[in-house]
C-alpha cells in the first residue's frame, strides 16, 4: 500500500520551507518541494538589514539565495503549483494541488511541512477591490516606481507600513501615511506595532504627510484611484484627500485554508508546540503560517529547521 509514498512534502519555498528542504537533502530523504513562487512575502519585501551575517540585501536577493542553496542539493521544487486540499489515509496523507497551467496532481507522503507563510489582510471597504491593480496595491516595492512624483497614501500602523512610506517618500513628490492611532507615547508616537528607528525616519521626511486617529472609509475614481476618503476620529469629521495611489500594510493573514487536519486558532495561524509538531500526526508546521509570535525571516527559517528536525525523527520511528 503506498508503496510509491515520499518520505516528506514541504509545502512552501520561502525562508521557513527553503531551510526545511536544506536539511532534508542533508539527510537524503525522498521529498519534493511544492510552492505557488519563490520566496513568498520575502520575495516582495524591500530592504532587509536583520539578516545574521548579511549587512544589508533586499527580500529578492535574499529569497534567490535561499532557493539557490536547495538547488545546490538538487531539491526538486515544482513552482507554480498550488495545494487545494489534503487528506489522511491511515497513516499517510494525499495531498491534492493544481498547477498554474490548470493540471490536477496528488502526491502521497508519509509526512508534511506546511511552510506557506502569510498574505496581505485587505481593508473591507468600498473601492478597494473594484481599484485594485488600478492604484490600489499591497505590495510598495512592486508597484510604489509606478507612482514617481505623484501622490500617494499609504495605510497602516506596523514597521511595513513605515517601511512603504519611506520608501515611496523617494519615489512620490506627496506621501500620505494613515494610522488610526494617536500620536502619544502610550502608542509609540502613532505605530504602536511599529520599530522606533522607523518611526523616526519617516518623521524627519518632509514630504510625508501622517494622518493620525484616521480610519479610511472609501476609495474611489474612475477607473483609477483619485481620492481617499477618511473619517477623523478626534473630530468625527469625514474628510477627502486626492491621491493618485494607495498602499495597504494592515497586516497579514495566514495561507492555511487549505489545512484541516491540524488545530488553527481564530486568526487561522496552524498551532504548533516547540518543535514544529501539529496535532495531526506526521504533520509538521513553521514559519509565518504558525502562531508562533514575530514574523521576522530568521525566525521562519530557525523554524523550517525545526520542523524538519522533528519531522525526520518522526521517520526514524516510523511504520505503516
């Protein structure tokens, strides 16, 4: 029965999965790696300055650096293939994807690491899906060139929302940085999720433009985004702004819809103990996809490790 089984599935090829697939190869295991793209939210990230033993580099060329390391022990990674679902049977699990050209597949395995980190939470309100792609974005490195010497408004109280004002303050002649939170220090000048060094860059820019107590309310224009509409929550004044772009960093959502085996808590984060270990047997989770606090990249990829540590000592013992 089974007797084509893999040995693991990693699912995901960012720092938490590409770190997983490293240390499978080392202990030549039967796996595949399966991932939509490359590097995941790494990939689209700016500059990044945390990574140990690297001064300085940019999400892409750090999420190309990770893939290269799988290749150097010729992981096989199928890209562009995304999972729809995933069962158990007995002490296996089948796991079903599609691909980018629309082809259905399944692979059985004997264990698995859910490594498919997180996706951008959308505001909910009017305008936002009708314009997005039309001026509304959620990726400030992708799009932000787009808007050079325009005026544009970024949403958001966290490090990524100052990281997209800072940079598009470089890119765009007006920047707007909206945070529904007061600017006192008992929530951090404004970004209570944010870092301070941060935090005082983007109050040094002139060009930027903070919009404190803000809850954005509407976008609209016609076929592209032209205004943003906020309500002042000191004033209760609702007010209207022109812009011609509009940058949403209001946090993530995990990508685990697909996961039903393994407990998730109410934000949807696959629960995890120290070791990576769901409570689905054989099934294993890391990075940013977990509840495991702090998405910061070292810690996915410490993650990754983890997990797949634990997942071959789960092979050592086991038996069909």
């Amino acid at each position: 029965m089974h007797d084509d089984a893999l040995d693991l599935v990693i699912i995901g090829a960012a720092a938490a999965g590409c770190a997983a697939a490293v240390y499978a190869a080392r202990r030549n295991l039967n796996f595949v790696v399966i991932s939509k793209d490359i590097g995941g939210e790494v990939a689209l990230s700016g500059e990044v300055e945390n990574w140990p033993g690297t001064i300085h580099t940019t999400g892409y060329e750090l999420s190309q650096d990770f893939y290269k390391h799988t290749q150097a022990y010729n992981v096989k990674v199928n890209n562009g293939e995304e999972v729809t679902g995933m069962k158990q049977d007995g002490k296996f699990h089948i796991i079903s994807t599609k691909t980018n050209a629309g082809e259905e597949k399944t692979y059985t395995t004997k264990s698995i690491i859910i490594a498919t980190g997180i996706h951008p939470r959308h505001l909910g309100i009017p305008g936002e899906s009708e314009l997005k792609g039309r001026g509304v974005t959620y990726c400030t490195v992708c799009d932000g060139p787009l808007f050079r010497d325009k005026t544009t408004a970024t949403i958001g109280a966290g490090s990524s929302a100052l990281e997209s004002a800072l940079m598009m303050s470089g890119i765009a002649k007006k920047v707007y940085l909206i945070t529904k939170y007061p600017n006192t220090p008992e929530k951090n000048g404004g970004f209570p999720p944010g870092e301070h060094i941060l935090i005082e860059k983007v109050k040094e820019k002139d060009n930027i433009e903070i919009l404190y107590t803000a809850m954005t309310t509407k976008i609209e224009g016609d076929g592209k985004v032209e205004t943003l509409t906020y309500n002042d929550q000191l004033s209760g004044d609702e007010k209207t702004i022109s812009v011609d772009g509009v940058m949403v960093h209001i946090g993530m959502n995990p990508n685990s819809k697909f996961v039903e085996c393994s407990s998730k808590n109410k934000q949807g984060e696959i629960e995890v103990d120290i070791l990576c270990r769901t409570d689905c047997a054989g099934v294993f989770a890391a990075g940013d996809v977990t509840n495991v606090p702090y998405n910061q990249i070292a810690i996915a990829a410490g993650q990754g490790v983890t997990a797949a540590l634990s997942s071959i000592d789960y092979l050592n013992k086991w038996s069909a």
